[in-house]
C-alpha cells in the first residue's frame, strides 16, 4: 500500500476499518463480557482521582467498550461527564455536560446526544478506536472529528483510546493530520506513548490523571 498516494489510503483505511468492526461485531458475547470487565478495572484504577475533573467519552456504537458504568463511578467520585456534540461536517466536536439526569436526542449516527446541557471542556477524553497502531495513531469511523477537535484545544485533554486487543495493527500509515493518543487501554493493560511507541505504562502519568 502506497500511504503517499491519498487514495490508496483512504481505500486501505476504510478496508481496514470495515474488516475491524466486523472483528469486533463477531466477538462472542462471553469474550466481549470479560475483555469489557478488564477494561473496567483499568480504567476504574487509573481514573481513581478525578474530583473537579471533566471526563469525556463517547456512548457504545457498534459493539464498542462501553464506558458509562465507570462515567458513573467517576462522577460519584466528584467528576463530570461529558458527550460530544456534532455540530456541523468538518469542523470539531463540542463537548456537554452528561448524567442520568441529562435530556438526550438522537445525533449522527443515530448515537444519543444530550441536547440542552452546559457545554464544558473536557480535561480527560476517552475515545474508543475501531482501530490502533504501534506509534498510539487510531483509526476511526473515517470522519476525522476527533483530529480536528483535539487540534483545536489548548491547552490539549489528556487522550486514552479505548479498545480491544483485536483492533490492533502495525501502522495505520499516520499522515500530517493524525493526532496519537497520550495512551491506549485495552483488556490487556495501559499503554503511554513514549518516544513515539506504545509501552505498557509504568511513567508517571499525564497531570491530569494526577491527585
């Protein structure tokens, strides 16, 4: 595959994207059951501290991680939680606020959005993957929101991609415009980037996962 040729990429990555989500779909349900329960305890510990922090993260599509058990935990713990928000093609996500008691619609996607909440400014997002490489680039639903919303925040959110170990591969062929994730938690463990590589994490972590 010719990553320098713009079409051939965009070919690859929606073969591989396709190809991924139908591995995922066709996860049995007792696989699927276990690698969510190993997920839940890694993140349950790594978002441990989060009082006065806002939590984004994205409602389950199409057999992801679903992380709203563990949102939960977090605002019991003093956080808030926060959904984006499409607000137009090609331009970056907005992100409100999110509990039980939030009023939802339906947005892109058919996905639940909350619809007349606060907007807030996430200071940890995780961001499920269809897909993840070796360097901690995610391959996603081919919109490009995430890019463009991370590029656009200063200071930037702590990013975790969360997936299963089934969606990784050597390289989604990164371009100018992919944005790596500061780590990548799957069934398997937490990995940090560090020098352009994913290592299962054992660095301090990013500040705003701190006390």
């Amino acid at each position: 595959m010719n990553s320098n040729e713009p079409q051939a990429l965009k070919n690859w990555r929606t073969g591989r994207r396709v190809d991924l989500i139908a591995r995922r779909t066709a996860a049995s349900a007792a696989d699927h059951a276990r690698w969510s329960l190993q997920i839940d305890a890694h993140v349950a510990s790594l978002l441990a501290n989060v009082a006065g922090k806002a939590i984004g993260f994205c409602w389950p599509y199409q057999a992801e991680y679903d992380p709203r058990a563990q949102v939960l935990v977090c605002l019991e713990r003093g956080a808030r939680g926060a959904l984006p928000v499409v607000v137009a093609p090609r331009t970056p996500l907005i992100f409100r606020e999110w509990n039980l008691e939030t009023r939802m619609a339906r947005g892109v996607y058919d996905i639940p959005v909350p619809i007349d909440s606060l907007q807030i400014v996430p200071d940890i997002i995780l961001i499920p993957l269809v897909g993840f490489d070796a360097e901690g680039y995610r391959l996603g639903y081919g919109g490009g929101f995430f890019d463009r919303t991370l590029a656009a925040m200063s200071p930037r959110p702590a990013t975790i991609g969360v997936g299963f170990e089934l969606s990784r591969l050597e390289t989604i062929y990164p371009q100018w415009h992919d944005i790596p994730v500061d780590y990548v938690l799957t069934e398997k463990g937490l990995y940090r980037r560090d020098s352009n590589r994913l290592t299962l994490a054992s660095a301090k972590p990013h500040a705003a996962l701190e006390d």
